[in-house]
C-alpha cells in the first residue's frame, strides 16, 4: 500500500538533455566541422522529420503520416517516421551515418518499452548514435525554451504539460488521454460543446447557439443525429473540429460557449500549477503555450493565465520560438555538443517558415 502511495516523475529526462545552466547558446564559437542533426516530430496528424546542418542553418525536411503508436499502431507509426527521416536525408543529400546525433519526439510514446520499439523499428538510423526518442510534450518544451528550465502546456486536439527546472528535475501532469484526460484540450471543449446540446433537448439545459452551429458544421438536421454521429462516426479529431466554433459563438455572446472555455482554461491551469508547485519554481520561468486552443481569445486564455499567475507571479507566457520538431533539434545540438555555439537568431529564422 506505501508503495502505491509514491508519485515518482512520469517522464524523466536522459542526462544527455537535461538542461546544463553554465552552457548557453551565443556563448562559444564553432570549430570544427559543422554538425548535422536529426529531429523529428510525431503526432496524430503528420510526422515531420528535419535535418540541420549547423554551420549554415541549412534546413532539409521530409513529412509523413500520423505516428503516434497508441492510434495507429506500431508498426504503421515506424513506417511514418522512416519514411519522413528517409524524405528529409534524401532533401539533405546524405546517408544516416552523416547524422552526429538525433533525437525524435514521438507521441503517447511513454514507456522504456515503446521508446525501444520505436528506436529499433527505425532501421535506417541504427547506425546514428546517440539517438533518442522521447514523448513529443519534450520537443514541444524545447520548442519555447530552447532546452532551458521551463514548462510547455499542450492544448490542441489533447492536452498536456510538462516541466523541467534547472536542478534538471522534470514533472508531467496530464497526457492521459480522451478518455481518462485530456482537460482543456480542443476534444475536450467540443465534447462539452455537444453535452450541451443534449442537455437542452432534454430540458435539463438552457438553449445556446452552439446548437445550430453544429447542425451546419456537420450537416445534421436534428440535435437526435448526434448520438449516431458521435458513437458511429466521429473520430477523437471530428469532435475536437468543434472547439473553434465554441470560439466563435463565445465571441459572439454565447453564455453557455464562455463557460465552457472558462471551465476549459481553469482545468488546463490546475495541470500547469500542479507542475509549477511539483518543481519549485523560484525564478522567472517560461510558460510556454503550444496549440490551437490558446487562440480561443479571451475567454480561454485570461481565466488560464489568471489562475496561472495567482500560484506563481514569475511565470512568464510565451508561444514556441519554433514549431516541435525545432524543440528536437535543439536537444540533437545539446547532444551533439555544439548548444553553445548555436546562434538561437538564425536557429529560430530557419525553422520559422515550417509554420506551428
């Protein structure tokens, strides 16, 4: 029974990439050959591979179906990441051996067995050493940070949080899933959205015009029609599309729409705090705000800021220097030890045109 009472971190960090404060980008210059390196980005939607050659910032890309195993299975999210990591060397014009280190940010990879199922599917990287592969809220971390102390709150399709402080203690709260989890995620939102639009057709809820604005977006004529849509049809991606018009209907003047976002923002602070209090944080520390949900406006993003704030007046909100995928280069050069010769201007342009 003790032992069910210990709360031990659930993603930890190689020591590789753990943060080292003495060693910060701008403050060397590069000798040497300039380094090649290897990040990737997975998720549910697409996979995006990179390769950046340090001496000229030269970006090379390759993209691919969705690769978060836990959805489309093993097999199928290691032929996606081969074949974008296959499409960005190929871009680059060169063999993996050319690779001084990689590190790949994979979704709902979380365990020491998936990492190495993930790791010893990709076959076309044996030979790159060192090579990580990490859960991808890491890469969306180092993607606002650049691989310093900090926290990364996801919120699109699913939501998750994760910290790392400067001691290199790391704590993730979230990132359980649609069906145990997933607060304040665009899932979340659009399925209180249609909870909503049940209640009212039962008269246990107010009428909202989150209702005929759902019948449009997915051509219904009857709020009925959502039972077989939801249990027949919808994927955890149909019913997360809803959230930007729980936006729009909320900027609109929509009561029921505020409150489901108000309720949305304080959920996904309640993750961010709990991490905050988990790490102590003392100093200035970036909160950094990765998805499609913190562009819900005002009655998203002030109740979660707000909440935010009150457990930590040193947070400091910003949005991802570099889409996720950049995140994972930049702990690629921490590896490859060349961080502190990095110019983090030139780093952040030549991935600014990858978009988020």
């Amino acid at each position: 029974m003790s032992r069910l009472r210990e709360r031990p971190p659930l993603l930890t960090l190689p020591d590789a990439l753990v943060p080292h404060p003495g060693i910060l980008p701008g403050t060397t210059t590069a000798t040497g050959p300039a380094k090649l390196l290897l990040g990737v980005d997975g998720g549910a939607t697409k996979t995006l591979a990179a390769v950046l050659d340090t001496g000229t910032y030269r970006l090379s890309t390759g993209v691919a179906g969705p690769s978060n195993p836990h959805s489309v299975g093993f097999p199928s999210a290691i032929s996606a990441i081969s074949e974008a990591v296959g499409k960005a060397l190929r871009s680059a014009g060169i063999e993996p051996s050319a690779i001084s280190a990689a590190v790949l940010g994979v979704a709902s990879v979380d365990t020491d067995e998936d990492r190495s199922r993930v790791r010893e599917g990709i076959t076309a990287l044996h030979a790159v050493r060192p090579m990580f592969v990490v859960n991808d809220v890491v890469a969306a971390w180092s993607s606002g940070a650049l691989g310093q102390a900090g926290i990364a709150v996801i919120a699109g399709t699913g939501s998750n949080t994760f910290g790392v402080n400067s001691e290199g203690m790391t704590w993730r709260c979230g990132g359980w899933g649609h069906i145990l989890g997933d607060e304040g995620s665009g899932y979340w939102i659009g399925l209180q959205a249609m909870r909503a639009a049940v209640a009212f057709r039962d008269a246990r809820g107010p009428w909202t015009d989150l209702i005929p604005r759902m019948m449009a977006a997915f051509q219904m004529n009857a709020v009925e029609e959502l039972h077989s849509f939801v249990y027949e049809r919808f994927s955890k991606a149909d019913i997360a599309s809803f959230a930007k018009h729980v936006s729009k209907a909320a900027a609109d003047g929509d009561e029921v729409a505020r409150q489901i976002l108000q309720q949305a923002a304080r959920d996904l602070a309640r993750q961010a705090a709990t991490v905050i209090r988990e790490l102590k944080f003392e100093d200035e520390f970036p909160v950094v705000l990765v998805g499609g949900t913190f562009q819900s406006g005002e009655p998203f993003l002030k109740p979660f800021t707000d909440a935010v704030l009150q457990v930590s007046a040193r947070a400091q909100f910003v949005r991802s220097q570099v889409p996720p995928v950049g995140g994972s280069l930049w702990l690629a050069a921490r590896v490859a030890g060349v961080e502190s010769a990095m110019d983090p201007g030139q780093f952040v342009s030549s991935l600014g045109r990858l978009g988020d």
